[in-house]
C-alpha cells in the first residue's frame, strides 16, 4: 500500500477559518508543506523545459511509438535523486515529450502512448478494480535471466542474494548474453502489451508462456533497460516515483503542452497559478474517478478545462473512499465541531463496501460491490448481490452506495438462542474475515451479511459528492428501505455535548461496534471528500479511548463547587496519585465526566465529612486549586484518552520533563473500596504509561497514513 501513501498531502485543501484551530488541522498543514507545490521558480523551469522538448527533435522518430529506453532514461534519472521538484519535473518532461511527439501523428497515438507510460511509471497494467496483476515468481525471472544470458540458476541466485535486487543482477548478467542479432528497440506500447499478455496468461501451458515474452524481452534489452524490466516484472520499481507525482505531471505535462511556446513567455508567477488550479482539477477529477484510461484521453482532448464536465462518478468505477481522522478524546471532537452541525454515527466493525448499481446496454440490472482499496468484492459477496435490489426504493435505476458490510446473526438464529430477541444481532469482524475472497457460492455461506448504509454518493444519473451529508442522508432514506436481516442506515444521533456523545459511544460499543464516527453534517465542509482522510470525519474508537491501555487508581483529595444542576453537590474532584519515596500525594488531574445523579449525591455524602480546614503539608498540587481539600480515604478507578504533560499538575513530575503528567479527558470507572490511598497508581507507573502512549500512537499514526490513498 506504500505507493498509496503520499498523495494526501496534495489534496490538503479544508481552509478552516477557525480561529482555533485544533491540533488535526496543524497536522493537516504539516502534510500541505511536504507535497509537490510548485512556485513561480520551479514553473519557469518548467516552462523553459517544455519549449525545449516540444521544439526539439526527441531521441525517437516523431509521430513513432515512444521508446522504452526513453522513459528508462528517466527512470534513471529519477532514481537518482531524492529531490521531489526535479523527480516533478523529469516525469514532466518525459509526458510533455510524449504528447508533443506522438499527437504529430494523431490524438489517439497521443493518448495511447501517455497512458502506457503513466502504467509504466506507476508499475501498474489497469485500474484496481480490474484485478489484473503480474504475479510472477521471482524463480521465473531467475529462470529467464539465466536462459536468456547462458548463466547457471545457482549462480543467478547467489548474486541476487548479494545484491538483493534482480534487476541489477539482471544487468550484470547481460555482459553474459549472446548477441547473434540486433533485436529491434524496445517500444513502451511493446513493452506494456507483453506484460499484460504475461499477466493474462493462463492455464496448463501458460508458465512456459510467460517465460518465452520475459526472455524476448530481455534479448531486446539494451543498457539499463533489463534492470527496469525485471523490476516492472516483479512488481517493485523501486525508483521512489510516488503516484501522486506521476498524476500532478500528467497535469503539468498536459497544461504546458497545450500552452506551447507561450508557457516560457507567460509570468512566472500566472504559470504557477495556472499550473496549480489545473492540478487542482485533475485532482479532484481523479479522486471522482480514479481510472487513467478514462482521464488521459479526456485531458488530451478537452484540455483541463473542459475536464469537470465529461469525466464524472460513473457507476461501475469505485472512487477512493473517504476516511477519518482518528481522535483521541471526545474533547478534540467538540474541539473541531463545536458551534458547527454534526452527527454521531455508529462506526461498525465490519469491511467497507461500495455498491454500485446502473442499468447495463442490455437493459440487465447490474450490482458490484468493491472494497475499500477498489477491489471487486462481487465474488466475495454473491449475497450481497442478491440482497442489494432488495432494497432499493421505487425508480432507483443508478446508485452509489457507501457502506459498512457487517457479520449479521439474523432474527431466527437470535431468536432460538434469546427467546426475547427482537433483532438479530451484529456479530465481530472475525466472522466476516473467515470468509473465501473469491468464488464465494451462496449455498456455501454460513455467515450472513448486512449492510448498514452511511453514504449515497450517486443518485438516477447525477453525483451527490458535493452536496452536503444531511441532503445525501435524507435522498439515502428517500430511496433505499431497510430490509430485515440485510440492510439498514446506520444509526446515528446529533449530539452536542461531551456526555451525550459518550453516552452515545458507550450505546455503540455496548451493540457491538468499534466506536463512532464524527461527521459534519451541513455547510460547504460536509461534502464527501474521495480518497482524502479528512478532518470533516474523526473516528472516535472504543481502544483508543482506553489508549492508556490500563485505568489508574486515584486518591480524591480535592473538591470543586458544583454549578447548574450540580449545585448541591461537587462538581468536579481534584485526584491525585501516591508517590511513597516522598511520601506524597501529587496532583495529577480534575475530573467532572463519567458520573451519573446519584453518583454524585454518593460522593458528596462520602467526602463531605472528610472536608479539611486547610491543604495537608504532603499534598503536592501544584497550580490546582480545589475549592476544599479532603482527608486521603477515597479511591477511584479512572480511565483516561490520553496522557500529556503540564504545567498545572505535579504526578511523575521530573520523570520525564521538568513538568508534570496529567489526564486528558479522565472518565470515573467505580469506586475502589478495597485500595487503600497508599496504594495508588505510583509516578513510576504514570511516567511508564506516558512513554507507552507515546511508542503507541506513533505507530497508529503510520498505520493511518499508509492506508491512506493519498
Ligand atoms: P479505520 O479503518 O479505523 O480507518 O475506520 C474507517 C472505517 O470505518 C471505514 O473505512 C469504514 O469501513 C468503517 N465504518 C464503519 N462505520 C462507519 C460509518 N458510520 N461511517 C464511515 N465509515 C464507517
């Protein structure tokens, strides 16, 4: 997934004017400084680059197919450097060079030509969703080298585990190739053809198949050309030529083409503005539809700007889903969405699935189902074939649907177990995972499925992405029914304050799912964003909520006035954990969440007896000032989001900083009758679970950003 990871950055574009800005938007802008933007100095280069090629006579004849040693050149090239503008501008360059020469002899050739090379640069035969992959051994290729140079397997073997890349060994081994003959220079079209035809090849004889195209192959290869090639063919360029490059230089290559000569006359400054909206373009035409087949001969003949209106969300072709920034607290969620609309939904736990519907040329009805990475989950889910037009409402002829699909113990079942049973249930993840990912047969399934619909994204011919979530919502209810056992919304509520999204999680949690997801639900932020993790959606999940891992049992030494309908008793606590070298209480959080009325009632009937006149000299609190302190009798278990540092609170204070450690977002869990003050959560333990929590969500925060498209 690693070729997916960068393009984020590019599609940065939430403009929040929000005074405060929360924490995930820093990180949003952090992403945006790290991408590809391209200023008045890099598109005069640029644009100087761009007349040179289209007037210059290129390597190739003009109006020929473009030669794979061309775009071996810039692989080398690109390999060669870590700098992303000059890998920008040499896959510019190689585009522009492409257009420009083969458009001589026709579009078509124009078209045919970029969008082999654009599959070459990213290592790829087709969009996702048609499945189509190399899948070749790397004892095939160790094979073919060895047969096309006259080398010993063995020895082959050998230099590859010097070496750990075939294709430098494939290279060294070329001094070793006969050379009865001049083969004729490889082409990219050539090149590309025969990889699909490996990729094809199949049944009895189709290994002998793939081994005779891979050694032609490699008889044609002249200079660095059979290191690529052996690359390409295992599935690893490993040129550090991310996607999102390749696509930002399909729109530069194609702005400037079209501009000419007038591209090193325009002001730098305008081509850097031009060059930036275009992308914008393409971007967000690409996110809508991700598929180069259809994008590069629409851009080559409509030009970026006639983009918008011909490539569109076609049901069929699985756009990148849209995904959640994951939080850690509740706070950073009111943090982003306080005074804005939004909803709570239940975050299921279960595989993502897109469900496309439309009417085929035949007339047939025709249902796919794809997966969060775009693949065709059809084969997957037969039933969910089957179920899908069950619940569609009067006159839904096309639809996208974006969903979670979820491991379902229908009404009978629970019924025969529960005799009160209303509903089925929702089952774990595992259950969906025990399934085959192909060739699923209805009469095999023992696990049922049911979908529960968060998104419509396409509705009877027309795209809903940039209409706001409670109108996609209400045409999602409009249209589609529930259906027993197979399909229903997902259930959400719009909540507003700390307790009640709690409350809400906790009812989540409590039927099964993993958490909840966030979702601004109205204005120009609540559009659906394709392939972008965006900060409009936060995931609040049940284990990060307990991110600590463990709760940490405190000592409540301090008391607030309560206010509104907490007057008569505390409002909040002041705890505090023990540290017994000192032999003190350090102060290590306030606490107001988490209690019910009669909690509340309890607690002040227990600590109001044990009100102090005055601090007691071994407590350690820091800048916390309690309206009255207690005796040290009381214990609770507290669960927390998060640990940070601070300069209020004293626990574990010069452990890890000069400052102390204190709870975010602390949660009353029960009181602990049986512990004792003393032996309360220790510093030691606080300072263990800050540097845990540290390790843990660096690592969550990898796994975030690998799976996202961008
Ligand atoms: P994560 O995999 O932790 O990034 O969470 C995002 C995933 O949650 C999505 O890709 C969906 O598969 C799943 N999900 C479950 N319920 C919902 C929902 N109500 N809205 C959006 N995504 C959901």
């Amino acid at each position: 997934m690693a070729k997916q990871r960068t393009l984020d950055a590019l599609f940065g574009q939430s403009s929040e004017p929000d005074a405060k800005k929360p924490r995930l938007q820093k990180e949003e802008d952090d992403e945006v400084e790290a991408d590809e933007h391209i200023d008045a100095n890099a598109a005069e280069k640029t644009a100087e680059s761009v007349v040179k090629n289209v007037v210059s006579e290129p390597s190739w004849k003009s109006g020929s197919p473009i030669q794979y040693a061309t775009l071996v050149e810039t692989f080398s090239k690109v390999e060669a450097t870590t700098k992303r503008l000059d890998i920008l501008q040499y896959v510019t360059d190689l585009f522009v060079k492409v257009i420009a020469h083969c458009r001589k002899t026709s579009m078509e050739c124009a078209s045919e030509n970029l969008l082999y090379t654009v599959y070459m640069c990213i290592n790829r035969l087709c969009p996702d969703y048609e499945g189509l992959e190399l899948g070749i051994g790397e004892g095939l290729l160790v094979k073919a080298i060895a047969q096309s140079t006259g080398r010993e397997v063995i020895r082959i073997k050998k230099e590859l585990e010097k070496q750990g890349d075939l294709g430098l060994v494939a290279l060294a081994s070329r001094k070793h190739q006969p050379t009865m003959f001049q083969a004729q220079k490889l082409t990219v079209p050539s090149v590309f053809k025969q990889l699909k035809e490996i990729a094809r090849a199949t049944g009895a004889k189709s290994q002998d198949k793939k081994l005779g195209i891979i050694k032609r192959l490699l008889a044609a290869c002249v200079g660095e050309e059979s290191k690529y090639l052996i690359r390409s063919l295992e599935g690893k360029l490993r040129i550090g030529l991310a996607e999102k490059t390749v696509l930002v230089a399909v729109a530069h290559a194609v702005i400037l083409t079209s501009l000419g000569a007038k591209a090193s006359k325009t002001d730098k400054d305008e081509l850097a503005s031009i060059l930036e909206s275009g992308t914008n373009i393409v971007k967000a035409v690409f996110s809508e539809l991700p598929s180069y087949n259809v994008l590069i001969p629409a851009l080559l003949e409509h030009g970026v700007e006639g983009l918008r209106d011909r490539v569109k969300l076609t049901p069929g072709i699985p756009l990148k889903p849209m995904l959640a920034k994951p939080t850690k607290e509740i706070g950073e969620v009111l943090d982003r969405f306080e005074n804005r609309s939004f909803t709570c939904e239940y975050k299921y736990d279960g595989e993502r699935a897109q469900i496309h519907g439309y009417i085929d040329e035949q007339g047939q009805q025709v249902i796919c189902v794809f997966s969060r990475n775009s693949e065709d989950m059809s084969k997957k889910y037969p039933d969910l074939v089957v179920q899908t037009p069950h619940c569609l409402g009067q006159g839904v002829t096309s639809f996208v649907l974006d969903a979670e699909a979820v491991a379902w113990q229908p009404l009978h079942i629970a019924q025969a177990e529960r005799a009160d049973a209303t509903d089925g249930r929702l089952l774990p993840f595992q259950e969906l995972s025990r399934r085959k990912r192909k060739d699923v047969k209805a009469e095999d399934i023992k696990v049922s499925v049911k979908i529960f619909a968060f998104d419509l994204l396409y509705l009877n011919g027309e795209p809903l992405l940039n209409q706001p979530l409670d109108e996609r919502r209400t045409k999602l209810k409009q249209h589609f029914v529930p259906v027993a056992d197979e399909f229903d919304y997902a259930i959400h509520r719009d909540c507003q304050t700390t307790e009640e999204i709690q409350t809400f999680l906790d009812e989540s949690v409590a039927s099964g799912c993993e958490g909840l997801m966030v979702k601004m639900l109205e204005g120009p932020d609540a559009t659906y964003e394709p392939s972008r993790r965006s900060i409009n959606w936060l995931k609040l999940k049940k284990d990060y909520l307990s991110g600590t891992g463990d709760s940490l049992d405190l000592t409540v030494i301090g008391g607030y006035y309560g206010k509104g309908k907490r007057t008569n008793v505390y409002g909040a606590y002041l705890l505090a954990c023990y540290d017994e070298n000192s032999e003190t209480y350090q102060s290590i959080c306030k606490i107001g969440t988490g209690f019910s009325e009669a909690d509340l009632d309890a607690h002040y009937a227990t600590l109001k007896p044990l009100e102090l006149t005055q601090k007691k000299g071994y407590y350690d609190v820091g800048d916390a000032k309690p309206d009255v302190y207690f005796e040290p009798r009381v214990v609770w278990e507290v669960l927390t989001a998060d640990l940070s540092l601070s300069p209020v609170y004293t626990a574990a204070k010069s452990m890890i900083d000069a400052r102390g450690i204190s709870l975010r977002f602390p949660r009353f869990l029960r009181i602990r009758d049986d512990k004792v003050p003393e032996q309360s959560t220790a510093p030691e333990q606080i300072a263990q679970m800050y540097r845990a929590q540290a390790v843990a969500s660096k690592k969550q925060r990898g796994r975030d950003d690998e799976d996202d498209f961008w």
